[in-house]
C-alpha cells in the first residue's frame, strides 16, 4: 500500500505549505513560530497511524512506532524507508492481505 503513504506525504506536504502562507500573513513573527510548530505536530500524527498500519502489514507490531522519533532523529532515510517495504503475502496474525481485495475486483 505504498499509495497510501504517497498520497499521505502529497497531502500533508500540500496542507503545510497553505498552513505556512496563512500563518505568515496572519500572525507576528512570534505567535507564527508556536503556529508553526503546532501546525507541524498535528499534521505528523496521521504519519503515526500509518506507520503502524504499514508495520501491521508487514506482521510487525505496532509498537514499534514509539522508535519512529529516535529513528528519524537518528536517520530519516533508514526510517521512512520501512514504509516502502512490501508486506507479507497473504494474511497474517493482524489481518487479511489489503491487496487481496484489490486483486480479485481486478481479476473480475
């Protein structure tokens, strides 16, 4: 589902640039930094979620999104680069193969 996460960074790419410019003309250089900071936390929370779906997907558990801040203090391309990795094929103990769905509305 690497759409998914796609489409997650082409949308919070696009928020935050309008939320940018808003701020910008809005608020004074002050308040714009708090702004800004808060903008940031609250359009990272969805990347939360979709980590531990894409972790699911790979019969990971989704415990391990408390190490997505260390890792990407540590190394944002080692980090995000696990939400492009393939998922396990077939079910697994998280739930049926999203893809599985996909392949019989094709295959009809």
């Amino acid at each position: 589902m690497t759409r998914d996460v796609i489409y997650f960074w082409i949308v919070a790419g696009l928020a935050a640039v309008a939320a940018d410019a808003a701020i910008g003309r809005l608020l004074p250089w002050d308040a714009a930094i708090v702004a800004r900071l808060a903008i940031g936390a609250f359009l990272s929370l969805p990347a939360f979620a979709l980590f531990v779906r894409r972790l699911h997907d790979q019969d990971r558990t989704g415990w391990w999104v408390l190490m997505l801040p260390p890792l990407i203090a540590y190394n944002l391309y080692r980090s995000i680069q696990v939400m492009f990795l393939s998922g396990t094929i077939g079910p697994n103990r998280y739930g049926p193969d999203p893809r599985e769905g996909s392949e019989v509305a094709s295959a009809a």
